[in-house]
C-alpha cells in the first residue's frame, strides 16, 4: 500500500511541479525575448545615432551649445566623453568601433548621481563617429509585458527621442517632411509615421494631451506599443512611433500555460495509468473466466508490474483451487472404485452366510466380513489423511529434534518389519547433538512408508541414509529388486496410483501413501523424487531445507 501511494505521489506531484518549473521559465523567456535587452538595445542605438546625425556638422562650441540644449529634454543625458576616461575592456572597444551599443552596471556614486548606495544603474555608450567620443546615458526607459498589460516607464527618453525628431523638421519646409519622416524611421530603427489629429483613433483624453503637446502612450490593435507627439508649432501634424510589436501569444500566455500544465501533468498520469489499467483488465478478464469454470486460467505479469503481487496471488489461489479440484475428482473416482471391491465381497459374504448351515464357512465368511471392515476403516483413515494434507497440509507443527537420535529410533522400529530381508541404514556428516526443525510424527511416517515399500518389492537389501547436501538434508530409501519404470515414475506419487497391476489389498496397499509422503515434505519445503539404486532397485530421495 505504501510503495502504490508514493508511486502515485510522486507520479502526479513530482509532474505537477515540473510543469509548474518549465511553464514559468518558458513564460518568462517568451516575455522576456518580447522585451529588453533587444528592444532597449534598439532604441538606445536609434537615440544615440539621431544624435550624432544632429551634431554631424557642428564646431566644438556648437556640439556643447547643443548638448546643453539636449539635456534639457534629456536629464539622464551626461555628456559626451573621452573613450580613455571610462576605461572599456578591448572586447568594448571593439564593440564600440563597430558601431554596437555597449551597457556597464556601474554602482559608483561619483559616476552615477542617481544611484542610492548599494543601487546600481546601467549606462549606455555609443561612439561618435569619427571621434575619441561617447556618449553616455542611464536613462530608466523600460517595456514590460505581463500576460495582456503592457507598461512603459521612462518618459523622458521618450520626448527626449520626439525632440530630436523636431529638430530635423525645423531645418526644412512642410513639402520635405515625408523624406524627414524616412530619414528619422532610418535613424530610430522602428517605424514612424506623420499623421493628423483627426485620424488618430484614440480617446478624447488622449486627444487633449496631445494637443497640449504631451508625449502620448497609445496601444492602437492591441499588439502595438506607439507613442504620439504632435510636431511643435503646428497643429494638425502628430508624429507617431511604433516602439515595439506585442507578440500574438503573449495575450494568451495564461491559456498556453494552462494548456502546458494539464499536457505535462496528463502525460505522466497516462504513462503511470497505462500499465495499470491494463494489469487490471488482464485480472478481470482471469476472474471472469475462472468463473466460468476455466480453472487453467492465469494472469500474465511481470514482477515490475504494480499489481505483481495482486496477480501473483491470484495465479497462486487459481493454481490451489484447479489442485484442490482436480484433486477432488481424482480422488471421487479412486475412492468409488476402492469401497466397490470390499462392499462386493460383503455383499457375496453376507449372501454366503444367510444360506450356510457349516460352522466352519460361517466362521470364514464372517472373517472375511471383518476383513472387509477393517480395510474400509484403513482406507477411510487413508481418504482422511489424505484430504487433510491436500487442504492444509496436515496442519505440521515444526519441533526443534535430534535428527541423529530420530533417524535410530525410527529405524529401530522398522527392523522387526525387515524379516528376512537385510535393512540398514548410515548417517553420514551430522554431528550427534545436531537439532533440525521438522515435524518429526510426519516424517517418520515418510520414513515409514518408504521403508516399508523397499521391504515389500526387495530381494535381499534394502539401504537407508541420512545426510546433507546444500542447505537441505538428503535421506535416501533403496532396494535391489526390480526399480520402477522411467513411464511409471511420473504419476507413482498421485493418490491411487499404484504399479501393480492387481488390486488385491495384500498386493499392496491403496496407493496413498507416496502421494501423502509427497505432501509432508512439500510442507517441509522440500521435494522426494524416484531414480535407479545402485543396488539394483528403485532409490526414493528425500530433501528437505535445514
């Protein structure tokens, strides 16, 4: 129960927080390839060259006259300053040569006036072309985008870029504005557009800031970022810029995660349901059968499957009744055959008996009768025997015994059976006061039978010995009289079953005896098989585990 809970556990929770992991990082990539530092990358570069474009043809007093006009509308604007004072590493002075934004964490409040102690702020430089100069700026401009609100700070550098852009329409008439407009989008690296007033499609709030003359954040089809300016002394013109294009998906970043997290969370579950559902289709489809009388019927499983156990004991409870089954048949048909011989000779007794007038055959027929008796109480004591060990195993009860002391007295029993056949026996490599654990009362009732069959088929010898072999004990029954054949051996310990091809009871016995022998020791968790003597005979092996 503990191993299928953590299974499933860890299954659904450990999915649950991997999809959480992966959907919030890809989230945050997403936004964050939508945003800076691509996006400030390019605006910063588009600043930078419309203000180098703006002081392209200026003397030294004019370039400082102009950059004091500059920070006016651009309070982050620094100034312009020597490469050699700002000390840029070679990799930063090549960018710089290439005409490439370079950005620098600066901490230093000598450098930085804006920076609390401990803050840091990024600075911006770009080279003046054909110069030992930069510029520099820490302007605060940011674009974020988060899930469908798209917020943008830092104004200043945006009127700052919307001056610039003035400048270049003061210095021509209204009939070159178009080719301003292209020379400024060229500059600025984003589209831009000169539009009227009446065809903005914007609020009438909106509209009076921009007729004031305020920069204007209007998100017009949703996607776009653009802010509107309308062009100092004149009223109808708005120069408008698309800073940034939202991607599509980004409006529907919280359905994607959603969709991430049940995808993430449902794969693993079907991976672990999977096999499961299947087990437990197979165990169905078994009991149904099995239900139906199909007592061969097992359940197909690998030991890694989470229902091996459950599977296992079901092939063990299948495998138990099909015995117990099979066996109650079997035994159903020996025993109606087995009471048919005695009873008909009562029968033929009793008739004899109420028709004879001689003492002496209503003595004999009335021995025969309590013959016939005695036999159909051995062979009912046999059946329950029998019945008790295919069930239950008899119900043993292991005892700790002196194996050496058992093997003597249970072979000084059988001697007087012997007559005139030799028996002996041998124990080889266990020490005197050795203990096992075993039911000793059953087990000598193998020993019993074993010995006993060896004395019945014998010509002259029959062997016994105890020993070890492994991490079972060995004890081996052997005559010198005929064996038993290969094809005989097989069904030799089913009940019933008996070689000689009479069934008179002296020839004999009824043919249960090896089969409850098999199940004592099975009990014992051992086996007993039949092979060739070499003394000639049948050798019977016992093992049984220590």
């Amino acid at each position: 129960m503990i191993k299928f809970f953590l299974t499933l556990y860890f299954t659904f929770f450990g999915g649950l927080i991997f999809t959480f992991i992966i959907v919030f990082s890809l989230v945050d990539v997403i936004i964050q390839s939508s945003q800076p530092p691509a996006l400030i990358d390019r605006i910063f570069t588009g600043t930078f060259r419309s203000l180098n474009h703006s002081i392209e043809n200026l003397n030294p007093v004019q370039v400082k006259q102009k950059i004091t006009e500059y920070k006016q509308h651009f309070p982050s604007l620094f100034d312009l300053l020597e490469i050699s004072s700002i000390g840029f590493s070679e990799d930063q002075l090549k960018r710089l040569d290439q005409n490439k934004l370079v950005s620098i964490e600066e901490t230093d409040k000598n450098k930085v006036k804006q920076a609390d102690e401990g803050d840091s702020v990024t600075l911006y430089y770009y080279k003046r072309p054909h110069s030992s100069q930069v510029w520099q700026s820490n302007s605060d401009f940011d674009l974020n985008i988060n899930n469908m609100n798209v917020t943008v700070t830092g104004g200043q550098m945006i009127k700052g870029m919307f001056f610039i852009a003035e400048q270049i329409f003061d210095r021509n008439n209204t009939s070159q504005w178009s080719q301003n407009v292209n020379e400024i989008q060229a500059l600025q690296n984003f589209p831009v557009q000169l539009l009227t007033l009446e065809k903005l499609n914007i609020s009438e709030e909106d509209f009076v800031n921009i007729s004031k003359g305020d920069v204007v954040n209007i998100n017009q089809g949703a996607r776009l970022v653009i802010f509107a300016h309308r062009i100092k002394n004149t009223a109808p013109y708005v120069l408008q810029f698309e800073i940034a294009e939202v991607p599509w998906f980004i409006y529907y970043i919280v359905y994607i995660a959603l969709l991430l997290i049940v995808l993430v969370v449902a794969v693993p579950t079907f991976i672990w349901a999977w096999p499961l559902w299947r087990n437990l289709s197979q165990l169905k489809l078994a009991a149904e059968q099995f239900g139906l009388g199909e007592y061969q019927v097992r359940v197909p499983y690998s030991k890694y499957s989470r229902l091996a156990e459950l599977s296992h004991a079901f092939n063990a409870m299948a495998e138990r009744t099909q015995h117990s089954i099979d066996s109650h048949k079997e035994l159903t048909s020996a025993v109606s055959h087995e009471l048919r011989t005695p009873v008909a000779r009562m029968r033929f007794s009793l008739e004899m008996l109420s028709t004879s007038d001689n003492k002496q055959d209503i003595q004999r027929y009335t021995e025969d009768i309590n013959g016939d008796i005695e036999e159909l109480d051995l062979l009912l004591s046999e059946l329950l025997t029998y019945a008790r060990f295919d069930q239950n195993s008899g119900n043993m009860t292991f005892q700790s015994q002196n194996i050496k002391q058992w093997m003597r007295s249970s072979m000084k029993r059988l001697q007087p059976l012997a007559n005139t056949i030799q028996l002996d026996y041998k124990i080889h490599h266990i020490k005197n006061d050795e203990s096992a654990l075993f039911e000793p009362r059953l087990m000598s009732r193998v020993l019993d039978n074993l010995v006993q069959n060896a004395l019945r088929y014998a010509k002259t010898k029959v062997q016994v010995s105890l020993s070890k072999e492994g991490q079972y004990y060995l004890l081996c029954v052997e005559d010198d009289g005929q064996g038993i054949a290969k094809k005989e051996r097989k069904k030799l310990f089913d009940a019933f079953s008996r070689i000689d091809s009479s069934r008179d009871r002296r020839s004999g016995g009824f043919g249960l005896g090896l089969a409850i022998a098999k199940r004592v020791v099975e009990g014992h968790k051992g086996e007993i098989k039949v092979d060739d003597s070499p003394l000639g005979g049948a050798r019977f092996k016992v093992k049984w585990l220590m």
